[in-house]
C-alpha cells in the first residue's frame, strides 16, 4: 500500500451534507413567528399610518384620506407640545441621575463581597417584579407622608426609583465579564484608580452604560401608572394621550409618536453602526 492511500485511509471521511426539503412543523414555526411579529408590530404600523390621515372630526380613529398638513404642523396644539417637552425633561433628567447611581452599584456588586450582598440583589430585583400599581401607590404614600407636593419633582423620584434598577442589572451584565487584571496592570504602570477608572475601566463598560441609558429614557418616556400617581396637576405625554382619549384625538399625536420612533430606530442602527466599525478596526 502507498503512502498515498495510507493516507486516503486514515484521514476522517467528510461529512455528507443531506439537503432535505423543509417539514411541516418548520413550515408552521416560520408562519406561527410571521404572526407573533405581525401582532406586535401592527399597532406601531397603524400609528404611522394615521399620522397622515386627514380626520373628518376631533377623533383619528377612521381613514379619511392621505395628507401631510399633519407632519407641517406638528406642534400645533400648545398642550400637547408642552407635555412632549416635560415627557423629554424627566426622561434625561431621571436616565442621567439613575445612569450614576445604577453604575456605581452594579460596579460595586461586582467587585465587592459584603455582608448583606444578597440583600442588596434582593431589594435591586423587586422594583423589576413589583406591579407598578403597588410602586406607584407606594411613593404617593411617601411623597404625602413628607409633604411634598405631587409634581415634577415627585415625578422625577419616582422616575429615578425604578430606572436604578434596571440601568444596575443591564450594567452588572456588561461588567461582570471585564477583566480587572487590566486596573491591576494600569495601577502597576503608575495611574491613580481614579485615573484608571476614567481611562481603563470607563471605556470597556461604555457599551452597556449606553444600552442602559437607552433603556431607561424609553421606559421614562414610556411610563404612565406610577406617573399617573405621583403627578398631581403635571401632565407628561402618556398622561396628555390618556386624556386626549377622552376629548379629542389629534393626529398630531399620531406625529409626534411616530418622530419619536424614527429617531429611536436611527439612534439604534447609529450605534450598531458604530460598534461594527470598532470590531472592524480592532
């Protein structure tokens, strides 16, 4: 025998690939996963769709025809405007402060064992699993119990109280696979910790600070139930739909939730964008 075919006899035989044609059962997944998508995508379609309908009366409820007077006058009703602005407000107002806290503490989670750790996990997850209901009832109760004065303030607390959650645990992901042996190499070469921290630690975790950020101001801008308890006389945007509801529908609304999504969805492949071009150069 040759070394030739010694070699043909030894070497592993290559896979065959059997093309089949698809079953019945992924026939029925792909069109079950059509339909699920369908359902939750389709209210998002009707909005942008009744942005540009002209209505034939105070309620964009009925397709009366195609315009685009809605999108020249966006800001047409002062009220509705004004609760946008307020809406935008608490949302970076509250993602800013909540986006320190919530860090810090996923950080510390991280790298420190303490006595009461599992305590502080507990406490980080109820705000996630409590019904806004309860959390809402429950900050009116405390806001009244120190005399404050149901309004942006109140607002802006609450928002904070359970965007710290969320933005800790989306950040604890991100950080619990950093390598600290970098701290400990950059501390070694002379930096500060503080200088460490802004130079070496900052920029690894910058990618799941910003999906916390994104996160938090969504669910701020989102939110109704527990705004609906500690708002008093403030009117957010949510708030002023809710409202609108009742007495007239404008199809500004539709307008300015539809603005709202497209910047939202340019934002997004922004920063897909651009965490494909650092893979690349890396």
């Amino acid at each position: 025998m040759t070394l030739t075919a010694m070699a043909d006899a030894t070497s592993p035989a290559e896979p065959k690939v059997v093309k089949g044609s698809p079953r019945w059962g992924d026939w029925a997944l792909r069109i079950v996963a059509g339909l699920v998508l369908l359902y939750l995508f389709l209210p998002i379609f009707v909005i942008v769709l009744f942005s540009f309908n002209r209505p034939a009366g105070k309620f964009n409820y009925t397709w009366q025809g195609f315009t685009l007077d809605n999108w020249a006058h966006p800001f047409k009703y002062p009220a509705l405007t004004d609760a946008l602005k307020l809406s935008l407000n608490v949302a970076a107002v509250s993602t800013a402060i909540a986006l320190v806290l919530g860090t810090l503490v996923a950080i510390a989670l991280v790298r420190q064992r303490f006595r009461g750790h599992k305590a502080v996990d507990t406490f980080l997850v109820l705000p996630l699993t409590a019904p806004e209901v309860v959390m809402g009832a429950s900050l009116l109760t405390l806001f009244l119990d120190l005399g404050w004065a149901a309004g942006y303030t109140t607002i802006l607390v609450a928002h904070v109280a359970f965007e710290v959650s969320f933005i800790a645990m989306t950040v604890r992901a991100r950080v619990r696979g950093f390598d600290w042996t970098l701290e400990d190499a950059s501390m070694d070469l002379g930096a500060s910790p503080t200088r460490t921290f802004f130079r070496v630690t900052l920029p690894l975790i910058v990618p799941g600070i910003v999906a916390a950020a994104m996160l938090s101001f969504a669910l701020s801008l989102d939110d109704f139930i527990i705004t609906y308890f500690v708002s008093g006389s403030t009117v957010t945007y949510p708030l002023y739909v809710n409202a609108a509801v009742k007495a007239a529908v404008p199809p500004q609304i539709n307008v300015l939730a539809t603005a709202i999504l497209v910047i939202s969805l340019l934002l997004l492949m922004a920063g897909t964008l651009y965490r494909r071009k650092r893979i690349d150069v890396s």
